[in-house]
C-alpha cells in the first residue's frame, strides 16, 4: 500500500501542476476575449483565429481541470445525501463511482478522440473559418485530459481503499482549500 500511496502522491502533484497551468489558461483566455472586444468596437477588427484561441483555452482550462478538480474535491456531488452518510460508506460510493463510472466514461472519450487526433494530426486539419486555427491541439485536449482525469480517479480510489484500512486519512473529510475558498473579513 506504501508504493501506491506514493503513486498516488505523484499523480497528485501532476494534477496540482496541471491545474496551476489551467490558472494562467484563464487569464489568457480572459485577456484575448477583452481585446477581441476592445478591437471589434473600438477598430472595427475581428479575427477568426483569436476567437479561435478563446475556444481553445476554455476546452484547455475545462478539460486539463477536471483532474485537478477531482483532486480538491470540488466536483459537483449531491451533498445534501453524503453529507450524511458515514465517512466509510462515502468511501466505498466514490470506489465505486471510480470503477463504474469515471473509469469507462474517460476510456470511451479516450478510444472515440483518438482517431480523431490522429487523423486531424496526419492531414493537418485546420478550422473551416477564414483565418481559423489547425485542429490537433483541440483535438488533443480531449485525450489528454481524460488521462489526467482518470489517473486523479484511481490516485482517489487508492487513498479511498487506504481509509478504509486504516492506512490514510479520511480523503473525502471537508477541508478549508485556501486555494478554492475566498476569505471573508
């Protein structure tokens, strides 16, 4: 249980780093979306492209998070029931939910974006639009992500099985994320 702990660990900090990425993926898409408006009212300039990057950050901030949501605990979930239920029966529903549900939702995602990345990948595809952007980086999200989500997946199975062991803290207990909560003064 040990190593996989540190397995887990690992697939923690991956996820933290990827969501720290997603951060500044925000900004940008929130600078490019200003001055796309600052030029269109102001210049009367469009560009197919930076609407096209604006896409593109925002699937690169959902899809790269999910993860890294997992990991903070911030997915949605029906608090209202789990909340009260027994720490040891939350646990067994998010091995569960692991298992049954995350698990072949991202596999399937996984084996349906695949062809699709290879393909826009091997002729260059590139967006119908004037100006429009290649596809594969999209494209790529996709898999990318799912990976990232499933990985955070099984490191939660992982701390889940230890709690129910007596081998790691209750993963699922509420804590005060400075990184998720704003403080009120």
């Amino acid at each position: 249980m040990v190593y996989l702990l540190k397995l887990a660990s690992t697939i923690d900090a991956i996820n933290s780093y990827v969501g720290r990425i997603a951060r500044w993926l925000i900004l940008a898409a929130v600078l490019i979306s200003a001055g796309n408006a600052v030029m269109r009212k102001l210049f009367s300039i469009s560009s197919n492209a930076m609407l096209e990057v604006q896409w593109y950050l925002f699937s690169g901030v959902f899809l790269l998070a999910a993860g890294y949501t997992l990991l903070k605990n911030a997915h949605v979930r029906i608090d209202f029931v789990s909340s009260r239920l027994s720490a040891r029966t939350r646990a067994i529903i998010e091995i569960l939910a692991v298992l049954l549900v995350v698990t072949p939702f991202c596999w399937i995602l996984i084996q349906l974006s695949w062809p699709l990345l290879v393909k826009a990948w091997e002729s260059g595809e590139m967006s119908p639009d004037a100006g429009g952007l290649i596809r594969w980086p999209v494209y790529a999200l996709v898999p990318v992500g799912m990976a990232l989500l499933v990985a955070q997946a099984y490191s939660e199975l992982i701390k889940r099985v230890a709690f129910l062991r007596g081998q790691y803290p209750d993963p699922g207990a509420a804590v005060q994320d400075p990184e998720l909560t704003s403080k009120s003064n």
